[in-house]
C-alpha cells in the first residue's frame, strides 16, 4: 500500500501567487510599451492592459479553487 502525498498548502498557494504577478506584471509591462510606442500622454494601454491582466489572473484563480472542489 503506498500513501501518497498531499501537496504541501504554502507551495500550492505561492505558485498561485506567482502565477498572478508574472499575469499582472506581464500585462502592465505590456500596455507601458504600447503606450512609449505611440506615445500617448495618458496611459491608456496600461491601465486597459493592467485591467485585463488581473481578470485573468482572478479567473485562473478561480478555475483551480472551484475545480478543486469537485
């Protein structure tokens, strides 16, 4: 009979963490270039960038806390 092990909690959630900032930060990089590259005064593309980043960050949260309780 061989036990399995459970994931360890704090690796599991600091993955999660770790996922939403590469998410978060990657976007935010992401609209800042488009920004200096059209050069627009306001930072549009950062902020509608930064938005879309962290719904998708919260999604692929969601997705894995409410897949894991099935």
């Amino acid at each position: 009979m061989t036990l399995q092990k459970q994931p360890n909690q704090f690796i599991k959630y600091s993955n999660l963490f770790f996922q939403m900032a590469v998410i978060i930060g990657f976007s935010a990089w992401g609209g800042n270039k488009l920004d200096s590259y059209f050069k627009n005064n306001t930072p549009v593309f950062t902020i509608i960038l930064s938005l879309l980043g962290i719904a998708a960050a919260l999604y692929i949260v969601l997705k894995d806390f409410i897949g894991k309780k099935k």
